[in-house]
C-alpha cells in the first residue's frame, strides 16, 4: 500500500508539473512581476486553437486602446466581404456620356501600386460626370488628432481616392523643389514649416534637407480637389453630379486584395485600412459609410463575442476605440479557423524579420511571432501567432496602456514572457 501511495504521489507531482494551465499560472505572474509593469495597464490573453483551451488570462476582459491592432478587425471585415480582386470603380454608360462612382477602392494611382486600369475607359468617352455623393463619412476618422491632419499617416478618407491621397514632394540634386500630382501650388521653405500644408487648402509647403527624401502628404479631397484632378488624369472637363440615369452599375475590379492586406498589416498603412473599410461597406449597401460595416460585423459573423468593443475607425488611430484582449483574440481565432495559417502569415509581421517588429522578439532560427503591433504614443499592443518550439500554434494579445516614454523597453520587458511561451508549451 506504501509503495502505491508513494507513485500516486509521484504520478500526481509529475502531472501537475507538466500540465500546462499551470505552468502558465505559475511562469508568466512571476515574469510579469517587474516593477517596469507596477505603473501601466496590461492584459494577456492566450489559447490553444487547437484544444480550445485558455492558457492565461490577465484583465483579458478589460478594455484597451488597440491602436493599430483595430485592423485586425478591419482585416476580418474585408476578408469576410470584399472579392479577390477589389472593385476600383462603377460606372454607368449612356450613349457618349459615362457616369462615374467611387468604391472606396485605395490602389487608384496609388504610389505603390499604381494601378489605374479605370482611367483607360474614361478617357474613351467625350462626356464624364462624377457622382461624388456616395460617401456618407467625414475626411478624418472620430477621435482623429487634428493636428495631424498633413502627416502622412492621417490620409483623408474618400470616396475615389487617387494617389493614396497623399502629394509627393522633394528637391532634385540640383536644389529644385518638385512635387507629383504637379496640380496644387507649392512653395519651397528655408526653414522647417509647423505645418506641411494650409489646414484646409491645398497649397503645400516643402522642406527638407536631402535630395533622397520624399515627402507624403496629404491633400484635402473635396469635390473640387477630386474633379480637377481626373481632368489632369483624362485631359477634358469632368462634370459633377448627384444621380445617375439609371440603377444598375458596372464594376471594373483591379488589384489582388491580398496584396493590398499584405501592405495595411505588414507595414500597418492606416489609409489602406480605413479605405478597406469604407470599401466593405460598398458590398452590403449603395453608400459608402464604414459605421454599416462595422454595424453588419457586429449583428452578424461577430455576433458572439463576449465583449463587445467600441471600434470607431478601420486604422486604430482614433483613441475612441476600445477593445478587450479576449476580442482581439476571437477574430484572431476565426481568422484561423477560416483561413488557416499559410494564407495569413502572408499578411502578418514576423518577429525580427519583417513589418513592424523586423527589429524585436527574433526567433533563434526562425520567425516564432507573426503578429500585429498596435502603436501610439503611452499605447502598445501586441496580437497574433506565436509559435512553440514543439510545434504548437497559440493565438495572444498582449495590450499595454498608459506607460510613460518609449515603447522600446516595454518590447524589452514582453520579449521573454512570449520566449518563454515558446519554450515551454
């Protein structure tokens, strides 16, 4: 009886000491005891995929500004609704006259992308009208900081962007000041300006001290800014209007989306995100608003999340935003589910070698994080894939508010609470 009680005992011990809840409980606490971490605002929350289980939770049921971890939602939304090729415009032809409608579509000219496969049957037409009324939104996102309104960052939302809605700008090697879309007046400036741009006019100012930079900044994308510059694009007069002859619109479709993803969550493009977003919202109704397509996330494929968040805008600039480590990590989970790994470490950044964590939280041979950062200032979030060393695949948020200074030794402090996670399950 003795000795069966001994290895029960022993059984027992080894039991407790290889079940992984309990390594979690007993690890990661221990790790998280730092005074670095006394004075913000963390939550974790991690699962196996696989076997369903919760490994561990800290505040995972609070709620965070995302930041940039918001266009994980937006990544779903667009998955969930938008086509393999994105609709870059819709158009309605009548006799010599076409009828032109923005989709939301952000490739249009865009500096990366340069694509402008609509342009071709524009041109082909004497008379064109712009239906400029079908986006229901504002140009910059609610909670947005006005004063970033000529960083290139804050692009303005719209309904047919062109160029990203961004101006390129510089000097040559030979001192002289350029700038592309060459439409808006510009002025070359000794000094540094306060501001790259009037606040609410497309009249530019350049600066900078090397011929190899190039400038990104926004323009202002009334009516007016649009029409003239499709009338630079297709040399003749646009005209605008309100309504078209009839109901039924033609779409010419344009870039890969998953091309298009890869770039909004590689290097975290808020103008990408927030056109996205906009763009969905053109599949489940004839306006452009993206407050309908976070509406339809919310009362259909995203119906059963425990927390619901407050998700204002598809890039995570806003600091209205407000999502739970458990939200995060449920999208994450149907991301997974639906379309499988192969597909989405495509979009994801990888720990020391590409995006947004090329510099932080390397794998000893391999990338071991594939994961979305979420960053502003006294804010970083962390979400994705982690890798173990057995073979394993984990889903976690790792969200971090309200520290003082840089994100650099906050990265410092999470590198070995995910080392460890890696190694030990």
């Amino acid at each position: 009886m003795r000795y069966f009680l001994a290895c029960c005992s022993v059984f027992l011990l080894i039991s407790c000491g290889s079940n992984p809840k309990r390594q979690f409980s007993k690890a990661l606490p221990e790790l998280l005891n730092d005074p670095y971490f006394e004075n913000q605002f963390t939550g974790i929350f991690i699962i196996d995929p696989e076997s369903r289980d919760t490994l561990y939770q800290q505040n995972s049921g609070k709620y965070f500004t995302p930041a940039s971890n918001t266009k994980i939602f937006t990544l779903f939304t667009a998955m969930e609704l938008l086509p393999e090729l994105l609709p870059q415009l819709q158009y309605q032809a009548h006799g010599d006259t076409i009828y032109i409608r923005g989709t939301g579509d952000p490739t249009l000219l865009h500096p990366y992308f340069k694509s402008g496969k609509s342009l071709e049957l524009i041109a082909q037409f004497p008379h064109i009208k712009y239906l400029y009324n079908r986006f229901q939104d504002t140009p910059l996102g609610p909670g947005w900081s006005w004063a970033d309104f000529d960083a290139y960052y804050s692009a303005e939302r719209s309904g047919l962007p062109l160029y990203g809605n961004v101006v390129l700008g510089g000097k040559t090697p030979g001192g002289e000041p350029w700038m592309t879309p060459d439409v808006f007046p510009f002025e070359w400036s000794v000094e540094k300006p306060r501001f790259n741009r009037k606040r609410d006019e497309n009249h530019f100012y350049l600066y900078t001290n090397s011929t190899a930079d190039t400038l990104e900044i926004p323009f202002v994308t009334d009516t007016s800014s649009v029409r003239t510059l499709l009338e630079n694009l297709v040399k003749k007069p646009v005209e605008l209007c309100t309504s078209a002859p009839g109901d039924t619109w033609e779409t010419i479709y344009g870039v890969p989306a998953d091309s298009v993803y890869k770039r909004m969550m590689k290097i975290s493009d808020n103008f990408i995100a927030e056109q996205l977003l906009i763009q969905a919202s053109g599949i489940i109704s004839d306006t452009l608003d993206p407050s309908e397509a976070i509406e339809f996330m919310f009362n259909g494929p995203l119906s059963d999340m425990a927390q619901q968040p407050r998700w204002v805008d598809g890039s995570g600039l806003s600091r209205y935003n407000l999502f739970t480590p458990e939200s995060m990590v449920h999208v994450l989970d149907k991301l997974y589910q639906c379309y499988g790994t192969e597909r989405l470490y495509a979009f994801f950044p990888e720990g020391g070698v590409s995006g947004t964590i090329k510099n932080y939280f390397h794998g000893n041979d391999k990338p071991y994080l594939h994961a979305k950062t979420g960053t502003l200032s006294n804010n970083y979030c962390l979400s994705g894939y982690l890798e173990t060393q057995s073979g394993k695949t984990l889903i976690f948020s790792f969200m971090n508010n309200h520290y003082m200074g840089s994100s650099t030794p906050l990265k410092a402090k999470m590198t070995p609470v995910l080392e460890w996670i890696r190694d030990h399950y």
